[in-house]
C-alpha cells in the first residue's frame, strides 16, 4: 500500500476552507458502512447521504486521482477528502477481496487510457508542408493584429489617460478580441487585465502608462525577433501566445535533477477553464520552477504534486530568456520534507530585479522569505533586517497568516508581484505545512 499520507497533507488538497470543514464532520465511522484498500494505492468507500442510494467514491493515490458520485462540482469534494482523512487516521483496512465493481470499473478504464495512444500533441504532423502553410498564416495574422495594436496604442496616448477612467470593459475587450482573432493570445490576456487598473488606487494613470510601454515594446520586439538571441526571441513568441508541444520541449530541453520542493500553488479560473501554479525549488541548485496544469470546468486538476512534499525529480524547462515553466519528466515518490530555508526581502527584490531584466513581461516570481506579518499601517511582511514589502490587496484579510505568526517570525512562500506579495504557503516553528 502506498505510503500513509498525514492530515496536512490531505487537506492541503482542499478546494477552500468550507470543504475542509464539510469533510471533518464526515469522519463519522456511521457515515461509511463501506470502505476499504487495495494495492497498488487504492482507496475506495459509499458514504451515506440524503438519498436512498449512497454515495460511491474510489481514489488512486498515484495521481492522486479520484471519483465520486456526488453532485458536487469542487473538485475534490467532502467525500473525497474525509475517505482520504480516514486512511490517513488509520481507519480504512485492507480488504483482500479487492475493489467493488463500481470502483474497478473506473480503475480499469484508468489504466486503459494510460496505456493508450499518445496525446494528438506528441504526434509529429501528418502533412508537414500544410503545418508549415498555417504557421506562415499565423505569423502573417499576428503582424497584422500587432500593426493594428500599434495604432491603438498611439491613440491612447494622444488622446490622454484621463479618459481611460470612464471607459467600460468594452473599450478593452474590443482591441483583445481582435488580438484573438490575430492568433495572439498572450495579449488579448493582457489587454484585458488592463481594464482593472484605471480603479486601482493612486498611481493608476502611472502604471497604466507602463502596461502600454511593456505591450508597445512586445509587439516592436516580436517585429524585430529574427535579430533576438535565441531565449529572448523564444520568451516573446511565448508572451504573444505561441505555445511549444510538450513533446518537442522535453525532445530538446534537458533533464534537471535535483530535489524538488513544492513550496506553494495557486488555482485560477477564467473563461471556464481552471489553471494551477504550482512553484518548485530544487534543494541542491536552489533552481525554481513554475509547473502548469489547466482542466475544463468541472474537471480536476492535477493533484500530484502536494505542498510540503518534496521529491527526486527530472524536470524539464521550456525555452526562454528566464526559464521557469517546466514539465516533470520523471519522478520518485512524494516524501514529506523539512521546511523550505527562507531568504530575505532584499535577497527577493534583487532576485526578481535579475529575471526581470532578462523578461521584463514577467509578473509574478517565486518568493520563500522569513518574515513577521504586520497589520499597521496596511498588512504587510518585514524581516529581521528591517525591511517590509505589503500583502497583495488580492490575498484578502490573510488571517491564516496572522494566526500562524501570533507575531512570531514564520516562513511563507508565494508570489511577489507588482502590488504586493501573496501569501501562499507558511510553515510554523515545528516545520509544519500550512497552506494559506
């Protein structure tokens, strides 16, 4: 059987608070007249609800991966998580007789899309001189939506930002759509985040007038990419929006082993699809890594990879000027480890001043700090060198934190960016795992 997972790392797998709490009420040995476990990592159990038929649920702790036959749309839901809490606390025995049909079924056509064909992406193109003809016709519709962005950003500027205040969504998702239609993505993205940033506070007008320049020189630089240096030429294709096949980064990139830390992620919704950021450093390197993974509405996303665990792993980066995304080639098991060493507030600012000079489209970068919350005169972090940066706004009250802290030096994990760090992962004086 695997490896018993403990609480922690079980409800760090939690959609949000509520369910963390829904789940601990449904540990009651009366609400599962049946679970059970099986080799190789196999949980399953029917927990009694308000219908007649029982809810049936079956995980395979490699993902993990799970099912349930609940109608909730978290992902995982209550049932899920208080099967998982039981096993960790011992109370799910292994049954000799294997899983019920029901959970069987749902394995076995598990290990059969496994073991199935590759994904369309690995494939190489069926008709190479019709992949080379589309591509030429994207790379012709993105100079064209570029020279058309071109325009409008000249207009904003003589016309003034004054006026950027009282202008709707609309005029923002007009010049995104026709970068969608352009094929570039990456700056419809951008583009729409800016709408928010007109009603931000003082110094709007100021950062507004920076996300133009930065869109201004993406779009010169993506002119001007056959004189770049490869990583750079590789990083603003990327900010357009051209996407690398998973296949052809881990044909060319090469493996990095090392002892990887998950330190934090943070889950994301938009258009209907869900995204995951999950940050990684490498124990011996210090290397950081940014790990992806995106699920359609009511899909799960990957749970492999549990803050506070570490594992030896095969990373590759995708190309890039400052590489961080990456895809885990190979891995050992998960194994729980010691807190993650803290850096200092300085050490982080010069850091991200670093990579930033290398992308300056970069928004976000990876912060492991040793710092003591405080509330006056706006929430913020300090360590003991002196030095402070503020909470993002976006992070909420982050009384997890305070609580953690109770005005004690902790270390915290997240993000840093333009406005503020966000807070993401913390660990106590004992070494324990505290997702924020």
């Amino acid at each position: 059987m695997a490896e018993r997972w403990d609480r922690v790392r079980v409800l760090a797998l939690a959609p949000d608070a509520p369910s963390q709490r829904a789940a601990q009420s449904l540990m009651s040995g009366r609400a599962w007249p049946l679970t059970g476990a099986a080799e190789p990592g196999v949980l399953w159990g029917e927990c009694a609800g308000s219908a007649a038929t029982p809810y049936r649920t079956v995980i395979d702790l490699s993902g993990p991966a799970y099912r349930c036959s609940c109608p909730s749309r978290k992902f995982p839901c209550k049932h899920v998580l208080a099967l998982l809490l039981l096993w960790a606390d011992g109370a799910v025995k292994d049954d000799p007789g294997g899983p019920p049909g029901w959970a069987a079924t749902w394995l076995a056509a598990r290990a059969a899309k496994a073991g199935g064909a590759p994904p369309r992406d690995a494939a190489e193109p069926r008709d190479p001189k019709t992949a080379a003809r589309r591509a030429e016709q994207r790379e012709a519709r993105v100079a064209s939506g570029l020279a058309e962005l071109d325009r409008w950003l000249c207009d904003q500027v003589r016309q003034g930002l004054a006026a950027s205040q009282q202008a709707g969504y609309r005029h923002w998702d007009d010049i995104a759509a026709r970068m969608v239609d352009a094929q570039a993505p990456g700056l419809a993205e951008r583009l729409r985040a800016l709408a928010s940033v007109p009603h931000s506070g003082p110094g709007w007008d100021g950062q507004l007038l920076e996300e133009y320049a930065l869109i201004r020189v993406l779009a010169v630089a993506y002119r001007r990419q056959a004189g770049l240096p490869a990583p750079l030429r590789e990083t603003v294709r990327s900010r357009i929006g051209f996407s690398l096949r998973q296949a052809d980064v881990l044909a060319a990139g090469q493996p990095a082993r090392d002892h990887w830390q998950v330190l934090a992620r943070r889950d994301a919704e938009q258009d209907r699809i869900r995204s995951r950021r999950t940050w990684l450093r490498g124990r011996e390197t210090g290397r950081v890594a940014l790990v992806l993974s995106y699920a359609a509405a009511g899909q799960a996303l990957d749970e492999s990879l549990t803050v506070g665990t570490g594992a030896d792993a095969d990373l590759v980066f995708y190309p890039g000027a400052v590489p961080l995304r990456a895809l885990v080639l190979a891995r050992d098991g998960a194994v729980d480890g010691p807190a993650p060493e803290g850096g200092t507030i300085a050490g982080l600012l010069a850091g991200c001043a670093a990579a930033l000079a290398g992308d300056p489209w970069l928004d976000s970068w990876p912060a492991v700090l040793d710092v003591t919350p405080a509330r006056s005169p706006v929430l913020a972090v300090s360590d003991a060198a002196g030095d402070a940066v503020p909470l993002h706004p976006g992070a909420g009250d982050c009384w997890p934190l305070f609580a953690l802290s109770a005005g004690r030096p902790v270390t915290v994990a997240g993000e840093w960016t333009p406005r503020g760090l966000w807070p993401l992962t913390a660990w106590d004086e004992s070494g324990r795992t505290v997702p924020l």
